[in-house]
C-alpha cells in the first residue's frame, strides 16, 4: 500500500468511525487543544475528558490559567497522574501571556520551546487547530506504525523511534491533515489498541504485517526492563498545641514535585538532632515507578482532631470511600471539596499506601471489590 492509499483508507475509515465529538474538538480552540493534548499524554481519553471539564470550567482561557497558582492548577489536576504537566501547562501559560500576548504561537519551532510540549505534541496543536501539515507520533500511532510495517525494537529507542518518525513523515497527507491527525489517534485507540486488536474492523488489515503474521501481540517491542531501585526515606508528622499539622512544599522537581508533605529526612539524617521531636513515619520505596499518578486514586490527609492514642490519624481515600485510623479500619464520611474550601484540613497528596491497609471490607460487611494489584502499589506505610 503506497502513503497516499495509506492515509487514504484511514481517513475513510474517519469518517465514519472518527471521534468527533470529545469536548476540545466542540467550538475547538489552540488553547482547548493545547490543554487536551498536555492530559492525554499517558492518559487514555476516556478518563480526561471529565477532568478536561472541571478544567475548562476554572481555567477557561490562558489568563486566567496564568493568573492561578500553582497550588490551584495542580488541585483541579488532582488524579490524572504525572503532575509535570499540569506545572509544565502553568509555566506554558505564564509565557504564552507575557512574551505571545496570550495567543499559542504558530510557528513549530516556537511552540516546541514551550515547556512539556515536544514534537508530536507540537505537531498535533498546529495540525488540530490550524491544520498545518506536521507528522504525530503519540503511543496510538506507534502502535499503528509498528504493527502495519513491522518496525522491530523498542519504540523508545532513538534508531527505532527515527525511523517511525520517517514514516510517519510519509504517510502524512497533504490534504485533510487535521482530520487524518485525529483518525490515526483513533485507529490506535478505538481499533489497534494494545491488549486486544480489532483488526477485522480495522482498514489497514489487508495489508498489516502483523495481521498476516498472526504477531500483533509482538508490536511494538515493549521497553528493557530495568533493575529496580530501593530506597528509605523519613517523614515526621509533628503536631503544634493547636492541634495543627506540619506540612511542607516538595521541590518543583522530583518525585511528587511541587505537592504537599511531610518534612522528610533521609536515613543518614537520623541522628539526635537529624528528626524534630514528634510521631515519626517511615516510608519504603520499593519500585521506580512510584510517581504522581502511579496510583492514582490513594490521597493520605491529616485532620487537625484526630485520636493521639494512635501513632497518627490518617484518612485514606479508595475509590470515593474515606477510611480513618489505619490501624483501626474506621469509615469516615468526609467531603473532599468541602473540606478544601472550608480550609478545615491541610491536604498531603501523592502519600500512597500498601493495599494491605486498605480495610478489606465496606462498612457493614458489604465486601470491597479492589479494582488496584499489588504489584501496581509499591509504597508502604510502616510506623515505628
């Protein structure tokens, strides 16, 4: 199949199978397709969408995201995951308004200087929003590439990623660009997904390498697998006669960069003076891929009252159930939204917890069904 027949039978297939209809494509805008593209990187469509509304709903424009905090932004990015992106999109929008006059630039190479944004992003604002031919290669259309041309090797990897980047260079059309960036974000997402390939609806079947090898499970390569590091790290949660909790800001970078905590000392610093007085915590990270956004949906906070026959009083929240006292599985009704607004607790996010101190049951002995595998929750929380 030459690029032409290529890009051909995939925006045939667009019209219609294509999404047309999310949100940011509704009275569509740079700055809305700006926004969309920043949370579905790492993030499937299904779940920004809702979190791309409340966005939207706050931050309307780029003044008025750049006139936010940041500890604003990050609140309303709460639960997507990967938290550079929401302070990559604040320092975006600061330099959007000051050196753009609040306008995204046009020009590729202006555009690709703009924190969190590279090249497929670059390319996928200016060919959505303006239709100006420039080649994607998000992880929907490696997968497609990958598997039609039977690109070997890890996609991550520079030869193997220039080449991809070659072909998609090829079978971008000249004609209807906005619509064929869409259609092959959607063929990847809707039909060439990763675990179970549609192909019999797929327009590219006939002439797939994968399909006729029987290998789409093979494509693309999947990345080299790393040794795991392990590190220990102290957090002491001090309490003042006003029932009040200290929390400190995390550097911008690094892990859970810009969020709330604990002060944290390291294990060299254990010394009679290294750790202020206080109830002392000891968390063990046990995997690399304990980031923002890993485990999306355990928040850790810490109430002003809270039971000092305990080692401290933390509220965990699991998929819209509050729990009190770790040790003693208690349910709390407690409004997250209210509490914020009220002020009437500070809030840590991005502590995770192991599941085995997850209460296994809903009150009243309705079992809980725990949608999360241990081995996708690798903090644990030890007092001592």
């Amino acid at each position: 199949m030459t690029p032409q027949s290529f890009s051909d039978s995939v925006l045939s297939w667009f019209k219609s199978n294509g999404r047309k209809n999310l949100p940011w494509q509704v009275e569509a805008t740079s700055y809305k397709v700006w926004v969309s593209e920043i949370m579905i990187q790492k993030t499937q469509v299904v779940t920004v969408i809702p979190y791309f509304e409340r966005f939207m709903k706050r931050f309307p424009d780029v003044h008025i995201l750049a006139d936010a905090t940041l500890d604003d932004v990050l609140h309303h990015w709460t639960g997507l995951g990967y938290y550079a992106r929401a302070r990559n999109l604040h320092k975006s929008a600061k330099i959007i308004t000051s050196k753009y006059q609040g306008s995204l630039p046009l020009s590729f190479d202006e555009i690709i200087t703009l924190p969190g944004i590279g090249r497929s992003t670059a390319g996928a604002i200016l060919s959505l929003s303006h239709s100006k031919r420039f080649p994607i290669l998000d992880g929907n259309v490696k997968r497609v590439l990958t598997r039609y041309h039977g690109i070997k090797g890890w996609p991550g990897k520079k030869k193997v990623e220039n080449k991809l980047w070659e072909i998609a260079e090829l079978h971008t059309p000249t004609k209807s660009i906005k619509q064929y960036t869409q259609a092959i974000m959607d063929l990847g997402a809707t039909v060439c997904t990763r675990r179970n390939p549609d192909c019999d609806l797929c327009p590219l079947m006939l002439s797939c390498f994968a399909k006729e090898k029987n290998k789409q499970h093979n494509f693309p390569e999947k990345k080299p697998r790393a040794a795991i590091p392990e590190r220990d790290t102290i957090f002491a949660i001090l309490e003042n006669d006003c029932g009040e909790i200290l929390l400190e800001q995390r550097p911008l970078n690094g892990i859970w960069g810009g969020l709330w905590c604990f002060p944290e000392f390291s294990e060299d610093s254990k010394s009679q003076d290294g750790v202020p007085k206080g109830k002392v915590t000891k968390h063990q990270f046990t995997n690399s891929k304990v980031y923002p956004g890993t485990v999306r949906d355990y928040w850790i906070y810490v109430p002003h009252q809270y039971d000092k026959s305990k080692p401290a009083c933390l509220m965990v929240f699991q998929d819209g159930d509050w729990y009190q006292n770790l040790s003693g599985h208690t349910r709390a009704p407690i409004v997250f939204d209210n509490l914020i607004h009220k002020k009437e607790m500070p809030v840590i996010i991005g502590v995770f917890v192991n599941p085995g101190i997850i209460p296994p049951q809903k009150e009243g002995g309705k079992p809980r069904k725990n949608r999360r595998t241990t081995s996708q929750q690798r903090l644990s929380l030890i007092h001592i």
